[in-house]
C-alpha cells in the first residue's frame, strides 16, 4: 500500500515550496527582494512588474513568481553566498543539451544571486502518485534516468562523488542525528560500529559504474506538465557517482513509500533497460544489493540532514518524514544481518538508537511494507 505525505507543504516550481491546497499571494517587499524585483524589471523591460511570494524551500532560497501577458516568470532570491547558483546554471545547460526537461534561464545575475526562470507551474509528481497512476510514472522518471546512465562522464566536468564526499555525508548522522537530536557521544559513535558500516557503504558506492547523478531524485523534484511530460529541478548538486544511487533514491523515496517487492521489481526492470540499451552493468542480485547499500548510505545521510535542518534552521517540515526515513534504514539492514560491517551496526542502531528515538515525540512508527 502507498504511504505518503498528502498534508505538508509540497516543493514545486524550480525547488518552490507549495502549500497543497493554498494559494500564495504575497507580495514581499523587503529590501533585498526589493532588489531582485528591480533587476527583474530592468532586464525583462517591464518597469510594473511585482514579486508574488511563492516560498522557500529547504535551502536558502526564495522563490516569487511574475505574472505576464505572455505566461509568468518565476524570479529566484539566491544569496550567493549559500547557495550554488553557477552549478545551477551550468547543470541546467548540460541537461538541457541532454533533451532533460528542465526550467529554461531566462534571465542570470550571479554576482547577486538573482536568477530568472520559465515557471513550470505547480504540479509535483508526488501527490499525482497512487497504486494505479506510479507504474506509469516510475517508467517515465526512469526514463530520465536512463538519459542520465547513458551519458560519457568523461566529457561533463561535474564533481566526483568521491570517498571524501560519501563519508562527510554520512557524517551528518553522527553528528546531528545522534549528536544533536538524541544526546549521544558523536566521538563514540565514531568509534563504534558505525565506522566499519560507514567505510563498507562508501566502498561499495564506489565500485558501481559512474554515471551523472542528479543527487535528490525523488517525486518532489519531479514536475508534471501540463502535456504529461516529466520535468527535473533542484540539480544544483549533480555530480559524477554511483549508477544505483538516484534509482534508490526516486524508488525508496523520503516522502512516499511502496511495497519493497515493487521498488525491487522496478529496480530489476530498470536495470534490464540500461542492458538492453548496452550499459554493462551488475548482474540482478549484486544489482539489488548495490542498490540497498547505496540506499543505506543516502537514509543515514537524511537523517542527519532532517536533523539539521530543524536545529540549526529551524525548520521542523520533515519530522513527519524521519520515521520513514528511519524505517528504511532498519529494514534494509534487516536483510544484511550476517553480513560482518552491516550487521554490528543493525544491532548497534536496535540497542542504542532506537530506545532514544522512542523517547521522541516525532516518532510515530512507519507501517511495514
């Protein structure tokens, strides 16, 4: 049975945060959005045009939107400072060279961080997803993904997904998840069992094919046109890394959940695309097994991630998503209890952690698959 989200506020638009079932009408005028409306007027000529607040999302950016004669532009408050704008740019390039649908730029100043951007609309893959509708979906996103796989990585310069890279990511657990949020030692968690469960992840990363990796690929950066095509935002990380990792993270997603005899099916019948189209790549059962590490390794990641964002942004919208996010990290490691990395660490998570995570008011325990 499916389980998401249908309550909370929902991401759409280029990264745009969207209120399901609201509409927003806004008009900000504070002085830096006043310098982004102004710089708006001046390139695109209209000297009446105002900033409609459309919200933030998790990172620092804001995003309004214009309305024209000729449809309306979404304009982006992007201190550059924080935020990745000319990785946004030239990623945006790249897949737009590729055929990947995504925001045209219509407009950039970097030295500011103002960015102007074809509105999309609102419609999120997300809460289109249902028992009936995902089959068709999940075949389109994938699709993209075979794009992506398909790519010769030798020609994007685009950053690794190197060890460092890997590591530093799963590092978010220690030291927000257990660190920060529930009271534990991140010096002894280092030191447990995490350490061999973090090296065995990184590794097995590592050893899959290299591919470009949009690195949050999931039905909330996934957009619906109005002509039924699937569009990509929220790039702005890309890199060069595992084959396996996007596919985990649109099929084992933070903020919908499918039977895990689905998302393996899906999975296995991804991977039968990309040999059919002449990409070599693990044969099914060490395919699966990638594909299960290299979901351990993003889950622990985001629960550092969500971690974070509530203590050090103050940002509580993904409480609601930790108890997923948790389930798929106990249940993967269910299946890899003899291995000798994984396995001191699944005990290690059920006699340390999960006392600790009980205590929390957050937790509500997700339903098994």
């Amino acid at each position: 049975m499916i389980k998401h989200r249908g309550d909370t506020p929902q991401r759409g638009i280029a990264g745009v945060g969207q209120g399901v079932g609201r509409k927003w009408a806004t008009v900000v005028v504070d002085e830096r959005a006043v310098q982004l409306r102004d710089w708006y007027r001046g390139v695109s000529g209209d000297d009446r045009a105002e900033l409609v607040c459309v919200s933030g999302d998790a990172s620092f950016r804001r995003y309004f939107r214009v309305p024209g004669l000729d449809g309306s532009t979404i304009v982006v408050d992007s201190p550059p400072q924080k935020e990745k704008n000319a990785e946004f740019v030239a990623v945006t390039r790249l897949l737009q060279d590729l055929g990947v649908r995504v925001p045209a730029l219509r407009a950039v100043n970097l030295e500011d961080g103002f960015l102007a951007l074809e509105d999309l609309g609102d419609q999120l893959l997300l809460p289109l997803l249902d028992e009936r509708s995902a089959e068709g979906y999940y075949r389109q996103a994938c699709g993209l993904l075979e794009s992506l796989a398909l790519v010769d990585t030798a020609d994007i310069a685009l950053p690794a997904y190197d060890l460092a890279l890997l590591g530093s990511e799963m590092d978010l657990f220690c030291d927000w998840f257990c660190g920060g949020f529930l009271q534990l030692d991140p010096a002894e968690v280092h030191a447990g069992p995490y350490g061999d469960y973090r090296r065995a992840l990184c590794e097995r990363a590592l050893a899959q094919p290299r591919a470009l990796v949009h690195r949050d690929f999931h039905a909330r950066n996934i957009m619906v046109l109005d002509d039924g095509t699937l569009a990509l935002i929220d790039y702005q990380d890309a890199v060069l890394g595992p084959l396996s990792y996007d596919l985990v993270s649109l099929l084992r997603d933070c903020y919908v959940r499918w039977p895990d005899e689905q998302v393996r099916a899906w999975a296995l019948a991804h991977r039968q695309r990309l040999v059919e189209r002449g990409l070599a790549v693990a044969e099914p059962e060490a395919f699966l097994t990638d594909f299960d590490w290299m979901g351990l390794q993003r889950h622990t990641k985001v629960l550092g991630i969500f971690a974070r964002l509530l203590l050090r942004d103050g940002k509580d919208g993904y409480l609601g998503d930790l108890p997923r996010v948790l389930s798929y990290v106990r249940a993967t490691l269910g299946s890899y209890r003899d291995d000798a990395a994984l396995g001191p660490f699944a005990r290690w998570l059920e006699e340390i952690v999960m006392p600790r995570v009980l205590q929390q008011p957050w937790y509500t325990p997700e339903p098994e698959s």
